[in-house]
C-alpha cells in the first residue's frame, strides 16, 4: 500500500518536473524563435534595400541613356569622340614643329655656354696662378 501511494507520489512529482522541464525549454526556445526571426526580417530587409538602390541606379542609367536632352547629345557623339584624339594629335605636332625650329638655336647657346665656361675656368686658373 505505502509503496503503491509512494510510485504515485513520486510520478506525480515526475509529471510535475517535466512539465516545470517543459515550460523552461519553451521559454528559452520561444526567445530564440523570437532571435531567429528578427534576423530573418533583418536580412530580408537588407536584401529588399539593396535590390531597391540597384534598381534606383538602373534606372538612372537607363534615363540617362534614352534622355535625348542637349546635355547628353554632346557627352556621347561618336563625331566629338574621334574628333578629339585629332585635335590632341594636331597640337602635339605643332609643339613638335615649335621645338625643332628652336633646336639649332639651343644647340648653339649650348655650345656658347661651353666656351664661355672654358674662358671662366681658364680666367680663374690664371688669377689662381698670379694672385697666390
């Protein structure tokens, strides 16, 4: 009898333990639940903001290139494209043509420089000489 009322005691502590069990594991289970789905609506969240800024600058991009306003006929004519690498050619040619007329001319100062220095050097050898 005693041992009778003792196994029921006993499983009805049992019953009680793991319902106690029971509830603690859904109240750490339902915060983290709670963790798991805000980190969900986070990433989604990012995800949409981002796919949203790619299709803000697609759509810019796309504006730009059908937007037949007198700004952008200029930026993207093949004829101002080509156009350019000839104007650049045409003044590096005429700096070319500049410089060369000057060659001889440069060549000749250099050479006056040269002796004017071998005068100087000899000068000095000779104050050198006489003065000490």
């Amino acid at each position: 009898q005693k041992s009778e009322e003792s196994l029921v005691v006993t499983g009805s502590e049992l019953e009680k333990q793991t319902e106690a069990m029971a509830d603690l594991m859904h109240r750490v289970d339902e915060p983290q639940e709670y963790s798991a789905g805000a980190m969900r609506y986070r990433i989604s969240r990012i995800k949409s903001t981002s796919k949203h800024t790619v299709e803000i600058v697609l759509i810019g991009r796309r504006q730009e290139a059908a937007d037949p306003s007198p700004s952008c006929e200029g930026t993207f004519s093949p004829e101002k494209q080509d156009a350019d690498p000839v104007d650049k050619n045409a003044s590096l040619e005429e700096e070319y043509f500049n410089v060369a007329a000057f060659k001889p001319l440069i060549e000749s100062h250099k050479s006056q420089i040269a002796e004017l220095r071998g005068k100087a050097a000899s000068r000095n050898k000779v104050y050198e000489t006489d003065f000490f």
